[in-house]
C-alpha cells in the first residue's frame, strides 16, 4: 500500500476516535498502528494528520498538538511546547498568552477537570510543571462552547494524559546537557526546616511582639542586682536571633551538567470473569536543571533627560541621571522537577473506566547577589561619585506539588438509541512552602580607585529578612455529560446536555522576622574582597553576643493583612446541539448557566489576630473580597462543509473573565513575571466578552493543510496592571477599565518540500493583532496612558518550522523558530511610559537519531541567537536577563 494512502487511513482512525473521547485501549490499539507505519513514512506529517483530523471534526475552532509534535521540536514541558500553536505565547516559561491576551484569559484543565494552581501569584496552573512525557496531546479550543467553563478569554487548554497501552509497552530515557552561561554560579548552605520551633513558640507566647518592651510585659521581669528587666529580654531575643539559620555561606563553584531520566511501563489482559480487558501505565521522569544568568533592573527617573545614555556601554554609562536606582545582579538558580503517574483502566465492550494517579514536584533554589545604585535617588550612593552601592544578597528556596487523583468513565449504549455517557471526579491539591527566603542588605565602600575596600550594616532596621511562605489549595471537580445522537433524512443531529460543579479552597500564609540594629551606628562586617561571598555568615554567635542585634516579628497590625484565606464555587449545567445539514452545512450551538461564587478574606496570623481581637472576618471586609454573579453564556458556530477539501468557519460566544483570588484581596506580592511588588484591590469586577470568530481551513490529499482566520473580542470592564512608584522601586497594582477590544487575524500551514527538496516539509503559523483598552482617569489615578494596547497583547506572533525525515526513516530534524511583539508589562504612571516586554527571538535546532526500530537519540540547542529578555520604558531598557544557549543530548529505548 501506498504509504501516504497508508498515513491517510491511520490518520482518519485516530481522528475518529479523538473526536468521540480517548478511551484508553481504543486509542492505544490506533497509536500502536502509526508505529507500525513510522519507520517507512513521514513521523511528523503522519502524526499532524492525525491531530488535524480531530481539529477538522471540531464544531468549534480548536487546535489539537500530538505527543510526536511535542517530541519533535524536543520541548520538555506543556508550557514550551504550546508555544508552537497558533497565536500562543509563552511568558516566563509558565504562562500562556493566547491571540495576545494575558494569562488571565486562559485557562486550563486536566482531561476535563480543574485543578488548583501551585503558583502563589495566580489562579492559573503554571503549564511548566508538566512534563511533555506524560502528555498524550494538547486541545486549544479558541471559540467558545458551553459544554465549557464560562471562564473563557483567548482560549482553553486541556491538558490529555497519555492513558493504557493494549499491549506490553516499557521505555527508558536519560539525557544530559547544560547552559553555555552557566558552567559556573554560586551556591549556598540551604536550610529547607521553616520556621524555628523556638521562634514559633515565642510569637505566640509574646503576642507576636519580640520587642524588649513586648518581652518584659509578658514575663513581668523586674530589675534585679546584676540584669535589668531589659537586659534580661534582651536575653531572650538574642537566644531567638541564635535559632534562626544564619550560617548562609555563598559559594562560587562549576555547576553541574543539567540531567534527567524518564520511565514507563504498561500492559493490558484479558481477563475472564466477564470478558473485559485490564490495562495499567506507570511513568516516572526526574529532570535537574542548573542555571546562570546576570541580570539587571533600574526605575527610570521621571524627570530623565533625553539626551542621557540608552545602557550600559561602560562603566561610566551606567552611572547617569536616566536611572533613579540601579540593580545588577548574578541569579543561579537549580530547579527540580519529579513526576509519576499511574493509570489504571477497565473496559468492557462499549464501556470504559480508568483511575488515574498524578503527582508532580517542582523545586526552585534560587540566589541573587546584587549590587545597587542610586545615581538619582534621594539618597545618592554611586560608585563613581561616593564611593558607595548597595549589597543586597537573596536566597529563596521553593517547594511546590500537584497531587491528582481522578477517575473517568465513559459509556455507550447500542441498544438505548446509542445514547452516550461520560463523567470525571477528581480531587486535587496543590501545596506551596518558601522554608527558605532570607534577604540581606549592605552598604559596600570602594576606595578611589574603584576597588571593593569592605562592608558595612546601617544602623536601622530590617538589616536581615527571614519570610516563610505556606499555600494550600483544594479543588473538587466533577462533571457528566449526556450525549443523544440522531440520524435524520439528510440531517445528523447530537444533542448534549451535562453538569459541571467545582469546589475550590484556599490558604495562604506567610511569616516575616527582622533583626534590626539597635546600635544606630555603622558595623563593619567584612574587610577585603577575598572574604566578599562570606559576608552572609557575620551574623554568628559572637557577633550576636557583642552586638544589639534584636528579632522582630513584622507582622501587620489590622486591618492590614498579609495574608489571605479564599473559596470558590461553581455551579454550571449546560445544554449543546450540533446538526449536520446533508453534509454540507454544520450547525452547532447552545446555552450555559453558571452561578460562581468566591470570596478572598485578607488576614493576618489568625494567632495574632485572636489575641488583638481584631474584626478582620467584619461584613465590610467579606463583602469587599466577595464576586457572586450568575448568568447565562451562549454560543453558536456555523461551519460550511466543502467536501474533503476545505472548510468555512463562523463562531460566536458570550464569556466571562474573572479576577484571580490574590487579586482582590490588598494583600502585597513579588510578581514573578515583573519582579514588582504588586497589591490586590478589593471590588475589581469580572469583565464580559463577546468573541467572534471566522476560519477558512483547507486540506490536500497529501496532508498538506492551511487555514486562515480572523478574530474579534469586545470586552467590558477589562482588568488591567497599572505601576505606581516609589522613590527608588516600583509597585503595581490593579483597575478596571471601561472598554476593551481585541482583534486580528492568523494563519497556519503544513506543507510537503519534497517536490524541491526530498524529505523536507515547512509547519508553521503566524498571527497579526491589535487591542486597546479605554480606562476611566478618575480610576487610573495618574496613569499616562489612559487608552492604550491591552497588558501582554503582543501584535504579531510568528513560529515557523523547517523539517526533514529522512527516506529511510533513520534521521529526522528540525529547525524552529518563534518570536512574539512587544508587549506591555505594566502600564506607566506620573509621565512614565508604559513598561514594554520587548521581543525575544527563539530559535532551536532538534536532531533525532534512529539508529534501530527501538532506539532513539536526541540531540538538542535551544536559544541558538543567544538572545537575551529585555523590558523598556520610554526607549530605555529597566529589566535585562540573560538566557543563555543550551545544549542537550539524550537517549530513547523502547523494550
């Protein structure tokens, strides 16, 4: 048989399959049968049709990517990998942006379910966290129909794992690689136990108040013959001080090579008690990755002069009046990433059940040593011009976990008109725990030569920072849905009608102490530049002891808060219909109801707050943090049939964005996206779209394919990132604009080079698109633009993809490249601009290896340009990080 004819046919079943659920023997039987064609035909042409098939059954506009597509452009997570679809973009290695739009206008699920984020900062899950591994494929539905959640903004991503074989399958896989920036770093003693017992114990026992004063009231000292009442508090806080890890030793060394193994094994049987067949899969993957990378941060002065320097050609450059402060800083950071799952599954002639298991770990240790300036500040402290810069050493050490269990179930029933049942419950957390972040600050002095002479520690406050950091977050998803199909005269009609309930919990808190200088002068801490990576070990017991170093508690007083408790429900039924009108016009449609409830209370440390019987559960404060909203949310999508050959899409949807929990609640917050202290606001409101969308798709024999389309999304009550700022730093914060609009259009193609060049092939897509958001000046305060592009819409995004397979399906290669538009970061204040992420151009080269049917080696470079990230303002740059060239080498074997 023709093997393209062959590629065709495979294709079509597997797509047939995709398009009425993923059983789990039924898709492993097709999956075995692409394997069988891979070693005579194209491995990415075959699985593109594939995933093409289910995109072109889809009554709304999707787009589908494969576990081969994931595997081909050797992306290692969910996040990276969907970088590839059309109109998607990738921020901070973990964020989605889908058509432009921000984070808040995606969502994601886990094969239909919802799960809790681990990220501190948003409700959205961070896609890096999973594995490419465990994936089967991706879905991005980008217009709206109500058998999803009414949460929809740019596009929904459901995240499909990769379910039982029908037969024994096992496979092994180590790799190795490294960072070209990164064969050196720092590194430090890390402390991984949290908070002190002893220092636990004393908060409740003080009331939260470490002062001498707080210490004496409690224990009623009084002055004896050789202590005074305070001298003998004093005691006691230096006994604290001694308790808390302060032997943080840096260290400059090689870094090790990143590294990662990954295993699977799975079988299927019969067996005989009532005929149905039992599958299993079991997968583990451990990846260790080190990086390096310089970076730098500056506010940009409001006043700057034009004609001042853009950045950073020398020294002397770097010290003008553009900048209020000025960071440089060297971050290593050593991120671990485990994973297992198990999946259990039963079917039984139409009828199929699995239990599946997934556990996902991410760690992240990260220090930054930084040296800061001040050439425009009000207190002026420049190499150059004082002989003075700030130290600032920070170590930040952070667990996070996904524990999943869920169970699916789907059913057909012949004899009852072929009516279809499938339903999910699943029940996940998510835990997050900052045991270690520990912030340092020092005054360096230079002598007139420019040379590190030593450091001293002001005699003020907050000289050492100890943050404790703890999230749990609960959701309970389930859902049914009831599917009735009906075969009319020339009219195919399926009626679908389901439940959708979600029960959401969550906790955060965190706990700050700091040791002032009770001195109120100056103390050297370090002489000489040798000594320079040791100076965070000054704080040792004789220093403790010669020295009014004292422990405070830095929690806030109510109403402040700095902590936060959350819960979120959700009630949906929906009802959807899709006709086919003699295979020429497909209609398709319904109408959703949802009641969403949430509330996010700010708090500080319930001890503290029982003690200080402070009102912070009062009416006012519920209701500030409280969105209780119901409403209905339609959809209709009008597809034109042309044959096998193309297809016209037409698409409407009414949807809703809502804001995160953290968001409404005026609790403050690092941004990991901006590195900008960021502060909820209570009474920010869900903002209403109306998404309209249009798409001309075509298909050749050969799977060659291209589809054009153009979008449109009105949107009321936008919610937007605006800065605020400081005399030295920069903070942000949250409104709600009156009107936003998005459009643009996108295309995409697959299409066979073989006629010029035996054995290549070109994929890509690109998409080109505006926005602009009005925002009210009595509510932006002194924003400088109040009408302007909405946050994070980029205005073009490209990814395109030069393949080849080789005739004798030996090798196989590709170079891909992606780049997205400018976009905005952070709107600008007080005559500021607005703060633009500027374009990064990615460019990665992948070359598989086969050198037998079940053997696979993998040669990888990412980031071939060396580009770096950079963030402007008003044309100078106020963020740069290194990214550095990685290279990676690994090894496949199927048993």
């Amino acid at each position: 048989m023709n093997t393209q004819i062959k590629l065709r046919k495979v294709a079509l079943a597997v797509g047939a399959s995709l398009s009425v659920g993923m059983t789990a023997p039924v898709f492993a039987e097709e999956a075995q049968e692409i394997e069988e064609v891979v070693a005579v035909g194209s491995r990415l042409q075959g699985s593109a049709a594939a995933v093409i098939e289910e995109r072109k059954n889809q009554a709304f506009v999707a787009d589908i990517l494969g576990a081969e597509q994931l595997s081909r452009t050797g992306d290692s997570d969910v996040a990276s990998a969907l970088r590839r679809v059309t109109g998607l973009t990738l921020v901070d290695g973990k964020f989605i942006y889908v058509r432009g739009l921000g984070e808040r206008y995606s969502s994601a699920r886990l094969n239909g379910a919802a799960v809790p984020s681990p990220d501190l900062t948003r409700n959205v899950i961070p896609l890096d966290i999973f594995p490419s591994s465990i994936i089967e494929s991706l879905a991005v539905q980008k217009a709206y129909s109500p058998s999803m959640p009414a949460a929809f903004g740019g596009g929904n991503i459901d995240i499909r794992t990769k379910s039982v074989p029908s037969e024994f399958v096992a496979n092994i896989e180590v790799g190795v690689g490294q960072n070209l920036n990164s064969q050196d770093g720092y590194t430090y003693n890390r402390n991984e136990k949290g908070i002190p017992v002893a220092v636990q114990t004393a908060v409740v026992r003080y009331r939260g108040d470490l002062s001498l004063r707080g210490i004496v009231e409690r224990e009623r000292f009084e002055n004896t013959d050789t202590l005074s009442a305070a001298d003998q508090a004093l005691v006691i806080n230096k006994s604290l001080v001694r308790e808390l890890p302060r032997d943080i030793r840096v260290q400059e060394e090689s870094l090790d090579p990143n590294y990662d193994i990954k295993a699977s094994i799975g079988n299927s049987f019969d067996e005989d008690w009532l005929g149905g067949t039992i599958g299993v899969l079991a997968a583990v993957s451990y990846d260790n990755d080190w990086k390096y990378s310089e970076r730098m941060s500056a506010v940009l002065d409001q006043s700057f002069e034009e004609s001042c320097t853009t950045r950073l050609e020398t020294e002397e450059d770097a010290v003008n009046s553009c900048y209020v402060t000025m960071k440089d800083s060297k971050v290593t950071t050593q991120t671990e990433k485990m994973s297992g799952v198990f999946n259990l599954g039963y079917k039984y002639e139409q009828h199929n059940v699995s239990y599946s298991k997934i556990y996902l770990e991410d760690t992240e240790d990260e220090s930054e040593l930084s040296i800061s300036q001040s050439p425009n500040g009000s207190t002026v402290r420049t190499i150059a011009a004082t002989g003075q810069a700030y130290r600032n050493y920070d170590f930040n050490y952070e667990e996070r976990v996904l524990d999943i269990d869920q169970v699916v179930g789907q059913h057909t029933f012949m004899d009852y008109m072929g009516i279809g049942v499938d339903w999910q419950y699943t029940e996940s957390k998510a835990e997050t725990k900052i045991p270690t972040n520990i912030d340092y600050d020092f005054i360096d002095n230079y002598g007139d030569d420019g040379a590190y002479v030593d450091s001293i520690v002001t005699g003020d406050d907050n000289r050492i920072l100890y943050s404790y950091t703890e999230m749990e977050d609960n959701v309970k998803s389930y859902s049914g849905n009831l599917t009735l199909p009906l075969y009319l005269e020339n009219i195919e009609l399926t009626f679908k009608a389901g439940y959708d309930f979600v029960d959401r919990a969550r906790v955060y808190s965190t706990s700050s102490f700091a040791i002032h200088n009770e001195t109120n002068i100056s103390i050297p801490v370090n002489t000489g530049s040798d000594g320079i990576n040791d100076i965070t070990a000054y704080l040792n017991d004789d220093f403790v002891s010669s020295n009014d170093f004292l422990l405070a508690f830095n929690e806030p007083t109510a109403p402040s808060a700095d902590d936060y408790i959350a819960a979120q429900k959700i009630d949906a039924g929906y009802f959807e219909f899709d006709a086919i009108f003699d295979n020429t016009w497909r209609l398709s449609g319904g109408i959703r109801y949802e009641d969403f409830k949430q509330v996010s209370i700010g708090t500080s440390s319930l001890i503290f707050d029982r003690i200080t019987h402070s009102t912070i559960y009062s009416e006012e404060r519920i209701l500030a943090g409280t969105v209780n909203e119901d409403d209905f949310y339609n959809a209709l999508s009008m597809t034109y049939l042309g044959g096998e050959k193309y297809q016209i899409r037409f698409g409407y949807g009414e949807t809703v964005v809502r804001p995160d929990l953290r968001e409404l609640v005026p609790v403050s917050y690092f941004d990991p996206l901006t590195d900008i202290r960021t502060f909820g606001v209570a009474g920010l409101k869900s903002s209403e779209l109306q998404n309209y969308d249009a798409r001309f798709e075509y298909y050749m024999d050969n799977g060659d394919n291209f589809s054009v389309g153009a979008f449109f999304k009105d949107i009321t009550s936008p919610i937007e990132t605006v800065l605020q700022v400081g005399d030295e730093d920069y903070t942000a914060t949250f409104v709600n604009g009156e009107t936003g609009e998005v459009y643009g259009v996108e295309a995409e193609w697959l299409y066979d080079l073989s006629g010029v060049v035996s054995g290549f092939f070109t994929s890509g897509n690109v998409t080109l698109s505006d926005s602009e958001v009005e925002i009210d000046p009595a509510k932006s305060g002194n924003l400088t633009n109040p009408t302007k592009r909405m946050t994070g819409h980029s205005k073009y995004v490209v990814n395109l993809q030069l393949n080849y397979d080789s005739a004798d399906g030996q090798h196989s290669s590709s170079l891909v490249y992606n780049v997205f538009g400018e976009r905005i970061l952070a709107s600008g204040i007080g005559g500021r601009e607005d703060a633009f992420e500027q374009p990064f151009h990615s460019l990665d080269f992948v070359y598989t290896w086969y050198p037998d049917f079940n053997s696979q080696v993998k040669f990888k470079v990412q980031n071939l340009l060396d580009e770096e990230q950079e963030v402007t303002q008003s044309d100078y740059i106020v963020r740069q990080k290194e990214a550095g060239t990685s290279v990676s080498l690994s090894y496949k074997y199927e048993f």
